[in-house]
C-alpha cells in the first residue's frame, strides 16, 4: 500500500510539473479548525466533545479563475463514546475510542464563481474533491491506560473460525465537500470549508461486525481483547456473545474537516501581464480560458 501511494504521489507531481508554470496564481497557506468522526459510536453533532482541534498547511494553484489544485497535509484526531449517544441500545454497549489523524491529500476546487483577487473577483463560493491517505490507530481507555485496539483482534482478527483479518492503519479516502474564497487584498485569502472523507474502512473505531466467544478471545489473543470488546452494563455469559451485532459492517466510517483556510499568494502571473489563461495536463495543451 506505501508503494501504491508513492507512484501515485510521484504521477501527480509529474502531472503538475508542467502546469505549474502556467498557473495565474499561487498560495501557500494553513488551516485550522475541528476534526469529526461518523461511524458506529457516534455521537450527536451537538456535543462539544464530539469535535477534536485539526490544523494543516497546504499550497494551491489557480487556473483561469474557475479551477484550483492543491496539495496539502492535515493533523487532526477524532474519539465516539456510547456514553454521549442518545440510542439506548449504544448507551449499554458501553465502548468508546480515541484516535490521531494525519493526512496526506490532493485535493481540487471548482470556483462556482471567478475567482481573481488581481482582477477584483474577490469571493467566490466553491466544490472540492480528491484523493487522499492518512493514518489512524483507534485507542480505549483500560484501567486508566490508553491501550492500542488494532493488535488485540477484538473482534476476532485471527482466531480460528472468524475468517477475519486485521484492518490496516494506513488507508485511502476520498474528500468531498464545499467552502467559500474571499480575498482580503491581492495577497491573502480567506476560505472556510467543510468537506467530509470517505472512507473504505469500517475499523476507524475498531467496531464493524459481531462480538465472538469472550472465552475463547481471551485464550487466543489475550484478557485486555476480551475486556475491552465487551463493556456492556448488562452481564452476558461469554458464549452469549457470540455472534451477536457489535457494529453496521454496511456503512463505511466517514472523518469531516470543518477549517478556516488562510493563504498567502507568493507568484502571480496576473499581476506582470505574463497570464495567457491556458492549463497544461501531463504533456499536452487541454485548456484554454
């Protein structure tokens, strides 16, 4: 998987090398805001410990005003607790989890507006989407000790009879979502933006399918599994469990970034005369404006 996003790293920079030069402008910029999880133990938007701090920088070409292209890095952490659910079948499953974000992504803007700060098109609200690869390792508080849940296989991650492997850490994810650009002067730009993050993983939690035989998790993988997949206020005998719904293995977790973007634009063609208002994909001529 490393090996898949590098060339798929270096066959985005080959893309871009020759565009870069035909840029209208570019921005190099942070952004800070919240980070939120959607998934199994979610939690109501409304509690304020749903949302984690995110932050990031990034830098952004811009082409004939309409369309943009990024490619930036974002850190963030998101957490679900049963305890803050307003489903009661979730407020007795008990669990909860905690986990670190960090995202590498290219990303691109369709401005539904013009967007020129040196020609006084100064906002302009606008779609994005891309492609990104982050890294996540859910976590549970155990005995007053954070404990890492992927090693444990709690929900079965290699006993026999399970046909379950363990998920992997790092994934692919596709963002989606919207904002609005304004320019405070022909060299700062203020953007807010939400954009949600698909992913193909139902493990950012550690919760997607069914408990097994708490005995026979202990036996194979340890007593801390066992502990931990099972922390319901109702008492089961461990072969109760078995096989019983501990997740929804049909939806996907989603990750949103809800962030103020501030850039700074440090080449701008428009400024000189030197703009001719075409893009350049790869090695040949697409575009014109």
């Amino acid at each position: 998987m490393k090996k898949i996003t590098l060339l798929i790293g270096f066959a985005f920079i080959w893309l871009l090398q020759p565009v870069v030069v035909h840029a209208q402008f570019w921005e190099a910029g942070v952004s800070a805001g919240a980070s939120t999880y959607l998934g199994d133990i979610s939690a109501p938007l409304s509690k304020i410990a749903q949302h984690h701090p995110a932050a990031g920088a990034f830098v952004r070409g811009t082409f004939g005003g309409v369309f943009s292209a990024r490619l930036g890095f974002e850190f963030g952490s998101i957490s679900g607790d049963d305890r803050l659910s307003n489903v009661k079948g979730h407020i007795d499953r008990n669990l909860s989890f905690t986990s670190e974000i960090q995202e590498a992504h290219v990303m691109f803007d369709i401005n539904l507006f013009s967007f020129n700060p040196c020609k006084n098109k100064n906002f302009s609200p606008y779609i994005t989407f891309g492609a990104a690869y982050f890294h996540f390792d859910p976590k549970t508080s155990y005995h007053g000790q954070l404990v890492r849940l992927q090693p444990l296989g709690t929900e079965g991650q290699g006993v026999a009879g399970y046909n379950r492997t363990k998920y992997q850490l790092f994934q692919p994810s596709f963002p989606i979502g919207g904002g609005f650009k304004y320019a405070i002067n022909n060299r700062l730009v203020f953007a807010l933006e939400l954009a949600g993050r698909k992913t193909l993983t139902d493990y950012l939690d550690d919760v997607s399918t069914t408990y097994i035989n708490s005995s026979l998790l202990a036996a194979t993988n340890s007593q801390t599994a066992a502990d931990v997949a099972y922390r319901g206020v109702k008492h089961r005998e461990p072969d109760q469990l078995d096989r019983l719904p501990r997740g929804n293995p049909a939806k996907k977790d989603w990750y949103v970034l809800t962030q103020m973007h501030l850039t700074y634009i440090f080449s701008s063609k428009c400024k000189t005369g030197e703009y001719r208002g075409r893009i350049y994909i790869g090695r040949s001529q697409c575009f014109k404006f």
